[in-house]
C-alpha cells in the first residue's frame, strides 16, 4: 500500500503525493508516458529515492528503510535495463540474487525452482550473463529476484527491446507465477495493451500524479487510455 508518497531526485520532485495499492496476489501495472514518474514511484519504494508518506507491506511500514532492508522484508525490483552481473555465470547470478539469505538448502531448492520456470537458464547455468540474448538476460534478471522468495515484485520495463515471441513467452511465466505462487506484483510496462490484458487494476500517471485507476478492463475504455496509450 502506497499512501500519499512524496520522492525527490536531486533538488526536484518527481511524484507529488500519489497512492496506490498492489492487493496481495494480483498484478497491479503502472501506466503513463515517459518521464511520468512510473520509474521514480518504483525506485522509491524500493528505497532508492528520498521519500515521505506512507508505504507499507503486510502492515510494515517501508518509507524509513534502505534498499537492503527494503529487500528483507520481501521486496524485490526489477530494473529497467536488466542489470544482471555480466561477468557473472547465470548460476552465479541466481546465487547473488539470495545474498541476504542464510538457508543453503533453501537456496539451492530455488535455483532448481527457478530452472523449472526458466529452463533455458538451467542450459545456460555456466555461462556468462553478458552472452546471454536480451531475452535470457530478462529471465534472468526475473530468475534472481525471485531468489530472494519476494511477497512483491516490482518490474520495470521487462519486454523493453525483446522479439514479440519472447515477451509471450515472459509474460506466460509472470502469469504463471503469480497464479501458483500468489507472488504480487507491480508492473511498469511501455506496452499498454499487454499491461492491461497481463494486470487486473492499473493505474496511470502524469507528471508525478495518479490521474486515472480501476480495473483493467475500466481503464481500457478510458478515451483518454485508448487514443494515447492503445492508439485506437
């Protein structure tokens, strides 16, 4: 839950006082055009930018935490550009991706978890990260914030620069993730069409502010959504 979040970035701001809620279990997708303040909203509760108002998980409050913290209470973010460890193996990666975890044989169980979703990541468990397609790298990135078993996932831009076959086959996992294991997720996605069509409620920002929010299939009937965001 996001209530009245205010974030600066240097000297401005860049939200003023939005609210939001990610219902435990659902896909939530963020809309707006670039500059909107979709990646600012995302890197302030992840602990990234200066912030005030209220965030909380499961009834904890977030907005005085670091990034590491917000991490341990069950966040995991996604960033635009993937930033994987490029010099890193894939396995070596996912092993990152549990850095604040103690549990080895919990890790291990969800390096072959990860696998099972991702198999192609398990033919590439030895190579580096930076050889891997834009698409493996993708998975990846996903593959090692779910190392850290997060009760919220925060997703930023995942279909940037893929082939269409391979964001079908990345939004069918996200869809399957969330199905099985009631992961939550907040999705900032250029594509509005499959935001909408991937998410249940969205909301759509313009310079820093909510403007518009309802469920998916409200929203898409919005006139202001389908001639600026749906081109129809």
């Amino acid at each position: 839950m996001v209530k009245n979040l205010v974030a600066t970035y240097g000297h401005g701001y860049v939200l003023h006082g939005i609210s939001l809620e990610v219902r435990e279990g659902e896909i939530t997708a963020l809309l707006g055009a670039n500059g909107a303040g979709k990646t600012s909203t995302l890197r302030a509760i992840s602990g990234m930018l200066s912030r005030s108002g209220e965030i909380t998980l499961a009834g904890q409050s977030l907005v005085s935490m670091a990034p590491e913290e917000v991490a341990r209470c069950g966040v995991a973010h996604v960033p635009d550009g993937r930033g994987t460890f490029v010099r890193q193996s894939v396995e070596e990666n996912l092993r990152l991706g549990a850095a604040l975890r103690r549990d080895k044989a919990g890790i291990l169980q969800d390096i072959d978890r990860v696998y099972g979703y991702f198999p192609v990541l398990e033919k590439r468990r030895k190579q580096q990260a930076g050889t891997l397609s834009g698409g493996e790298q993708q998975m990846l990135a996903v593959g090692r914030a779910l190392m850290l078993r997060p009760r919220l996932m925060l997703l930023d831009e995942p279909s940037f620069g893929l082939a269409p076959l391979v964001v079908s086959e990345l939004f069918g996992i996200l869809r399957k993730l969330n199905a099985q294991e009631k992961l939550s997720i907040l999705l900032v996605e250029q594509n509005a069409s499959l935001a909408l069509a991937t998410a249940s409620t969205a909301y759509l920002l313009e310079t820093g502010r909510v403007v518009l929010f309802g469920p998916c299939e409200e929203v898409r009937q919005n006139e202001t959504v389908r001639r600026s965001y749906l081109g129809h």
